[in-house]
C-alpha cells in the first residue's frame, strides 16, 4: 500500500492530467485537495478529449473513489456541467464523492474578481477571473459558505445575510457593478444542493477509513509549485497551496500518511498569465514549442508563454516538496530541436547564483546562464521504453535528473495514455529504488 501525492514542478500546465490519470490505474483512492475551477486537466482517451477542473482524472476508472476535498473552492455550475460532460460520454460516475466542508465559490467572487483584476490595469497579476481568490479570502475571513450550507435554505440564509450585504455595496459603490439578488441566489443555490447532495461526504473519515483498509490513496494538486501562495512568486500565484504540504491540510490528513510525493515537470517550461520568468523565449522557437506542445490554457485558453528547462526552479521545488521521483511530459515536443538549453544557475547584480530568491524584485533581475545540448533530431512519439529514445534524449533526461538531483519515474512522450514510458512504478516500487536502478535516468 502506498499513499502518494502529485503536484507540479513549475508554474503548473505540467500535464498533472496525464500523469495522475496514469496512476489512478494503481490507485482505490483520488483526492484533490486545493485550487479550483481556475485549474484545468486535459486527458485523451480513445481520442476523446475530456477536460476536467474540478472532477479528479481518476473518475475514468469505474472502481475508483474521486473525491474533492475540503481544501478545495467549489463552483457547482461547473461541478455540475462536468458530470454531465462524463455521464454524456458514458463515464461512471458513482465514484465521485464532494467534501461536505469544501467552500462554495459564490457569483459575487466571480465579479469582484474580475474587478479587482480590472482595476489593477498595467499591474494586474493574471487571475483566471474564476472567482478565486475572493472565494479563498472569505474562506479565511470565516464568511464563507460550504457546501453542507447548500443543503438547508435556514441555514443559507443566515451565512449569506451578511456577506452578501457586503458585497453588494462593494459592487454597487466601490466597482460600479449592479447589485446581485439575494433570493434569486439563494433559490438557485439550493438547487445546486440538491442536485449535489448524492455526491456529499464527510470528505476527513472517507479517507482515514480507505487508509485503515489499506487503500492506496492518491493525493491530487492543481496549478503548481510556483503559484504556491506561499512559496511560489508572489503576488504571481494562486490564493492556495499545490505543494505535497498542501495535501495535508486539504485532504485533512497527517504526514506520516504521505508515503511518497511524485513532481510533474514539462521537458521545458511555460507560464501563463504574468509575472517573471527567467527563461522565457521569443521568435520563432517560442513560436515552436507553443505550436507543437499546444500551448494553450485549458480553463481560459490564454496562449502560454515558452522557455527552455529553469534547473534553477526545478531544484527549487524538489526541496519545497521533497520529490521522491520526477514524470517528465512533453519530451516530444523538442524532437525537432538542432540544439537544447537548460538553465542550471542565474546571474543576479552580477553575482552567480543556483537557488531560486525568495523576492519577487529579485527574480524578475535574474538572467538565466544556460548550458546548451545537442538535440535529437528524430520523433520520439512512438518510443516506449528507454532503450527506444535517441541518445540524446536519453542524454538530455539524464542531465536534468542529474541537475535536480532526484531520479526519472516516468516520461510522457504525447497526450494519448499509451505514448508513455514508465521507468519504474512510483506508487508501488520501493521508495528512492530509481538510485539504483540499472535502468535510471
């Protein structure tokens, strides 16, 4: 049995879908336990594509249990779209399961979230305009409503009084936005309970039970490690905390329950919405990487931004998360590459520097030092186990599991299930085996 958290290694967009659908197959157990709509997976299967923001990946899986956790915002208009995007497409769905204590992403967050973004004109910070942040800020404000509110309108009514009499003047005098109904809300929201209530669960006691029963249990995080609130490049982040740390407090469960933590990390690196990035291209290669990797947001379809492989951010969040093992995506993406950077320290006021600064005024001065390898030349689509890749492919993942320091599980070689190489099993291989592996990147 083994307990496993999944999270990003840069800026999220990693192809957390791929990997987490992939382990889902081990897995009994699904949790995601932060973010909310403003996250987004895209998984083919049988050349379906599905796209998922809330609902976990491993819902594919007819014998899995997919639950949101209480760490989570829950918008129920997409909620409830999701599951019948999976019911229309013939998915079983009987094991999804929502976090009675999850809090509701309300439609007042939603406007004020995008007049907020609004008035920061030329400094605004690229929020998805989901309604977030303002969901997360009552959240810690404690005027915010959960899921379990949802369920009686006596109860509904009373945690909404206040807070929507807030926002309406907000609204109203602050944005010159119109006021928003309290009846017509209240009214569509118990709705949204009711078609919910089947899926509602204490989300705490379904989970330590599956651990009580052996259950291997995977921990699911959206975005990446840095858009952490904490720890990533603030204000350039999310209002949550996608690393493995976040698992605890979202799922609602101890650290001694986490077996293992497994880092998703594209073969290069992309960014959307603003703020620094270090290693970010132009011209005709960000053009080449965008174009094959199809770039492109999947909760808001902004286009991303491109750059060669940070070495700098990718050590950065081995130690934030204490990565066991790395699944690198999209290596295919530089099949047509003549040569390869990666970024392995920064210049920083003229000094050398090989670890990520903790001000944001500081890293938007950092310029990457690079070391250039060859390229490879040659597609890589159809390769599926190790000794199937280029030897500078091999090379190139070799490097960058030297330069992080922490071995290579898996690496995703296209969007389709299948085009994928599995080094060793992460979830029930011996913990740190890669070490020794004959096979290690």
């Amino acid at each position: 049995m083994a307990n496993v958290v999944v999270i990003g290694a840069q800026w999220g967009d990693e192809g957390k879908g791929k990997i987490t659908d992939l382990l889902s197959r081990s897995a009994d157990v699904v949790v995601r336990y932060q973010g909310g709509v403003n996250a987004g997976h895209t998984i083919v299967v049988d050349d379906k594509i599905l796209k998922l923001h809330l609902i976990p990946s491993g819902i594919l899986y007819p014998d899995t249990t997919c639950l949101i956790g209480s760490g989570t915002v829950v918008d129920p208009k997409v909620m409830l779209k999701e599951i019948k995007m999976l019911k229309d497409n013939s998915i079983d769905i009987s094991g999804l399961q929502l976090a009675s204590t999850a809090h509701v992403t309300m439609p007042y967050h939603c406007l004020i979230d995008a007049a907020i973004e609004e008035r920061r004109g030329i400094k605004k910070i690229g929020t998805t305009g989901r309604g977030i942040g303002p969901t997360y800020a009552d959240k810690a404000q404690r005027s915010g409503i959960r899921v379990i509110d949802l369920l009686n309108e006596k109860k509904l009514r009373e945690c909404l009084e206040i807070p929507l009499a807030e926002k309406n003047e907000l609204l109203e005098k602050i944005y010159g936005k119109q006021r928003l109904d309290e009846e017509k809300i209240i009214q569509e929201y118990l709705n949204f309970g009711r078609l919910l209530k089947p899926y509602i669960v204490d989300c705490t006691r379904v989970i330590h039970q599956a651990s009580r029963n052996k259950k291997n249990i995977l921990f699911e995080g959206a975005q990446g490690t840095l858009l952490d609130l904490d720890h990533g490049t603030y204000p350039f982040v999310t209002s949550s905390n996608p690393v493995s740390g976040g698992a605890c407090i979202g799922a609602g469960v101890g650290p001694t329950l986490i077996d293992r933590v497994i880092g998703v990390a594209k073969a290069y690196t992309t960014r959307v919405g603003e703020g620094p990035f270090p290693t970010e291209l132009g011209g005709s290669i960000n053009e080449q990487l965008c174009n094959r990797g199809g770039e492109f947001g999947t909760t808001t379809g902004r286009r991303r931004r491109c750059g060669w492989f940070d070495g700098v951010i990718g050590k950065y969040a081995v130690e934030v998360n204490g990565l066991d093992c790395l699944a690198i995506t999209k290596l295919d993406v530089l099949d047509e590459m003549e040569e390869i950077k990666v970024c392995t320290s920064y210049e920083l006021n003229g000094e050398k520097i090989d670890y990520f600064p903790s001000s944001a005024e500081a890293f938007s001065k950092c310029t990457p030092i690079f070391q250039t390898l060859p390229g490879w030349q040659s597609s890589t689509a159809n390769c599926r186990r190790l000794d199937d890749l280029p030897k500078a492919a091999m090379s190139y993942l070799r490097f960058l599991a030297e330069l992080m320091e922490v071995p290579i599980a898996i690496v995703s070689l296209g969007a389709n299930r299948e085009q994928t190489i599995v080094v060793e099993d992460p979830i029930h291989g011996p913990k740190r085996a890669l070490l020794n592996s004959e096979n290690q990147i």
